[in-house]
C-alpha cells in the first residue's frame, strides 16, 4: 500500500563505509544509493560480507557512514549529534533483533511498552491492543521472556517495534534463531504489519524463503548494490543468490 508519491521512508545516496586503514582497510559499503519506499516490505541478501549488515545499521543510525547521505524520512541523520540521532530513533524507528534482546525481568507486556516507558510518551491503548492482537500474545502477556518459546519471545519484540508507530522497522535476521514453524509466523506478522498497518519494513537476512514474504529484495556483493528483485518467490531469489556467491569478475 505504498503512496508512490511520498518521499522514501529511508534513504542513502554514495553510503560509503570504511574499517581500518592501509593494509587492513576494508570498504564495507561502497557508494550505495537506496530508496526504501513507505508502506513496503524490503530484504536486504548478500553472501557473508556483502555489507547488508553495516547497511541496515547505517540506514538505523546504529552506525555511521563514512561518507554520503542518509536520510529518515526527511530528516538528515548524517551528522547528527548523538542527542539528536537518539531522538530520531527513539521517535521514527523500531528494531527487532536476532538475538530478541528482550529484558529477563519484566512481564512481555513491559518489554512491549519499554521503549514507550522509557521515552516518557503515552500509550495508545486501542493501537497496543490491536499489536497484542496482531502478534497473538493476549494470554501470554504476564510471562516472562524464559516462560516463553523463542518465537513467542520474537513476537514479543515485533510488538514492542510496532508498539510506538514508528516510521519504519529495521529487523536483523528476525528469524535467525528460529524453528521454521515460529519463523513463519514471524514473517506472517511482518508481512501483516505493512499489509494492514501500512508499516515500513527493512529486514536483512540470508533465507530466501524469509525474503520471499518482501514486496522487493535488494541484493548485496563486496558493499555494492548488484541488483533487486519484486515480488519475489523463494525460488528466483535462490537462483540470484547461487549467481552472486560465483566468483566476482576483478575489480
């Protein structure tokens, strides 16, 4: 449900990301230019050490560029002040790790509410019902992260992305610790997030199955963008990833 004539919900021009220097300098990212458009599901694939990882921590502003641009929504955030940078991602972006990253302590209810809590904001109590009811938690909402199976726990970390709108959700091979059974139903969530809630999605992962449920999958090879697909199946996806992971020609 994109509005084709809004501007990108994220967006890079010439990323360029550096480790190191001389004989161990290693260019992460080499002059990407990337739209994310609002209201879509977008993968991001690559074989190991493409840079789809740096990528998605660039366009989250968990990491710096070394040079261009990267904008969220309107708003610049290269050379931001850490102040600023954290506002930004506090008010317009939600994350979901691999690694759920939820608080052993608190109930799934409060790790849902813990980013709202901590920012001082209201909770929209009819939107937080209707996240519980999308990630189908409603009886589980008391438990604890140990109490609960390891999908259960990343719904709990869906719901707590989605739970302060955000402008767009950056995911990290959410389904990386996952049984396919609770994988798929993670997915579904996603898939659901941007189909009824006109969410935006930006999800990094290695699964062509995963990046089958994305409107489109941009495809990685030593930092650089080699291509993308729409609409993809599980299939043409493995297929262009097999092409990607031969060996490159010398540049």
């Amino acid at each position: 449900m994109s509005d084709e004539g809004a501007s990108p919900a994220a967006r890079c021009r010439a990323l360029t990301k550096i480790y190191g220097e001389g004989d161990t300098r290693v260019v992460a990212l080499d002059a990407v230019d990337i739209d994310v458009a609002p209201g879509t599901f977008t993968a991001i694939m690559g074989p190991s050490g493409s840079g789809k990882s740096t990528l998605m921590h660039c366009l989250a502003g968990l990491d710096t560029a070394t040079s261009g641009d990267v904008y969220i929504g309107d708003v610049r955030i290269t050379g931001l002040s850490d102040r600023a940078l954290t506002r930004v991602r506090r008010d317009s972006v939600g994350f979901v790790f691999q690694s759920f990253n939820l608080v052993p302590t608190l109930t799934a209810m409060e790790n849902i509410t813990l980013p709202l809590d901590i920012a001082g904001a209201p909770v929209d109590e009819a939107w937080l019902t209707t996240v519980i009811d999308a990630v189908g938690l409603a009886d589980r909402l008391d438990h604890r992260p140990s109490e609960l199976s390891g999908g259960q726990q990343q719904r709990v970390a869906c719901a707590r992305a989605l739970a302060s709108k955000p402008a767009i959700v950056f995911a990290d091979e959410p389904t990386g610790n996952l049984d396919s059974q609770s994988g798929a139903e993670v997915l579904s969530l996603l898939r659901r997030s941007v189909d009824e809630f006109d969410q935006t999605i930006v999800m990094v992962t290695h699964d062509a199955a995963a990046a089958s449920h994305a409107d489109q999958v941009v495809f990685l090879a030593d930092g650089r963008v080699v291509g993308s697909l729409h609409d993809p199946t599980a299939e043409v996806i493995l297929a262009r990833i097999g092409g990607l992971s031969s060996p490159q020609d010398s540049h």
